[in-house]
C-alpha cells in the first residue's frame, strides 16, 4: 500500500476506503437510485427530456442532497438522458419522446460529501423488439462485469466478461467512455475499461470504490461528440444502451451501492 499526498492509503494509485466509509455511499447511491425510481412514471411518449430533468432536479432538493453535474464543466442540468442512438452525456431539452424511444437517465448525487452515480435504460410506450435484445444485453454485461468484481481479480477481469458477452451478442462495446472511481469525489482513478484481457491491469483490493456503466451499440462501437461538448452519438445512428451501478470491493465480493429500492432496475421491472 502506498499514501497520497494527502496521506490517504491507496494501491496502484487508487483510493483505498475503509469499512465504515461504506455506509456513506450505501446513503448517497440509495437516494440517486430512490430518484430513478420514482421518474420512470414521468417517462412517455409526448413527455419532454426537460421536464424530466426539473422533475429530478425538485427530488433532489427535496431529499436536502445537491445535484454533481449542475455546475460540472458549465454542465447546467441534474440529469443526462441519452435517446435512442445517443450513447452517453445527453442534454435535457425541449424535445419530445416519441413512442418506442428507449433513454438512459444519469444521476448523480451528493449527499453529506459522498457521491452517489447510476443509469439505467426506460422506454416511452411500447419497446421496440431490436431495442429490448440491445438493452437485455446491456443490463446482463454489467451484472457479468459486477460479479468479477472481487478481490484478486483485475480491472482486466471486469472488461473481459463485459466485452466476451457482448460481441458475443453480435453488439460492440464503446471504448470512448469508461468507468471511474468515485467516493468523496465526482470522478478519481481508475478509468474502468468495458473492454480488456483477463489478468491485466491493477488487482482489486477491498475499499476501492468505481462505477461499472457498459455503453453498447446494436452496430459499431465508434461515437463522435456533437457541437455542443457533450452528446456523444454512435457514428452509425445505431441504437445505443447503457446501466451504470456504483459499487465498492469487500473482502469477498463487492457491494452495489446503487441498488434500486423498488427492484425496478431494468425497464421490465427486474433487480
């Protein structure tokens, strides 16, 4: 184990946290996971991405905690929700969804210092066939990429069960975007690869803390960013997915901090 500049115990460069450190983001991704929850009756077809964002912008005030990207880099919303080929860091907006639009809805709160980050996928009305396989997938790589997540495995690990089960599924994993560590922070070292060879890259160690967020493509897994300095759209015009869980490594596992409360996680209403 080496010590920070700030004397704090990390290994590899990355935050080590300790036991009692866990209640706080269990507190902090419970809230951001509550918050998803209770939108999914405000997404449908006619419904605005900008009404959606206000709405959870009020249920963070609410709740007493305060919004991580508003303010962010200019970023002036408390949400990114991304439509249909759009893959990550979509902008709330006027624009109105249409029947059989799937969106990823990404909140991040902070509660009493600790960050807490998810995604997952809704559908407005009536999900397309080609679009419930690509978020079906989606949702499974990253319950694969969570369950090699434990001590002694590699970050290598992680990227290898998502990426071997998705282009098994003839989809691809975007490899613009990648996960990263969280805690007292927004974002903090590792970058975690959705993609990668087993045994490579640093060990997982009990305390570290990171997000797993899969982005898959039903086509090609290039994107580009628009003009605006956010949305990141796949090349093709592809539909995209994505599920984030924040999670911390335990001595024999690790524990999902992001869980949803209500056990509506995947649009279909699974854990």
């Amino acid at each position: 184990m080496e010590q920070d500049a700030r004397g704090q115990v990390t290994k590899d460069g990355i935050r080590l946290y300790e036991a009692a450190d866990f209640a706080g983001m269990h507190k902090a991704g419970e809230l951001a996971a509550r918050i998803l929850d209770e939108i999914g009756e405000h997404v449908f077809p006619g419904q605005t991405t900008g009404e959606i964002d206000r709405i959870i912008e009020e249920k963070v005030n609410a709740a007493g905690a305060t919004s991580a990207t508003i303010g962010y880099k200019g970023y002036q919303h408390a949400s990114c929700i991304s439509v249909n080929h759009v893959v990550c860091h979509g902008i709330p907006g006027d624009k109105k969804l249409k029947d059989g639009d799937i969106l990823n809805i990404d909140v991040t709160v902070i509660v009493d210092g600790w960050f807490g980050d998810t995604s997952r996928m809704y559908v407005a009305g009536k999900m397309p066939r080609k679009a419930e396989r690509l978020v079906q997938v989606t949702h499974d790589a990253l319950m694969l990429g969570i369950k090699a997540a434990k001590p002694g495995n590699t970050f290598g690990d992680i990227g290898y069960a998502i990426q071997q089960y998705v282009e098994g599924h003839r989809m691809s994993v975007v490899r613009d975007f990648c996960g990263h560590g969280l805690g007292r922070v927004f974002h903090a070292p590792p970058n975690v690869l959705h993609y990668g060879r087993p045994g490579t890259g640093p060990v997982l160690e009990p305390g570290m803390f990171f997000t797993i967020e899969p982005m898959v493509n039903l086509g090609r897994p290039e994107t580009k960013t628009l003009a605006d300095d956010w949305t990141a759209v796949t090349r093709d015009k592809t539909l995209s997915a994505q599920f984030e869980h924040s999670i911390g490594i335990t001595e024999d596992g690790c524990d999902i901090f992001t869980l949803s409360p209500a056990g509506t996680f995947h649009p279909t209403y699974s854990a």
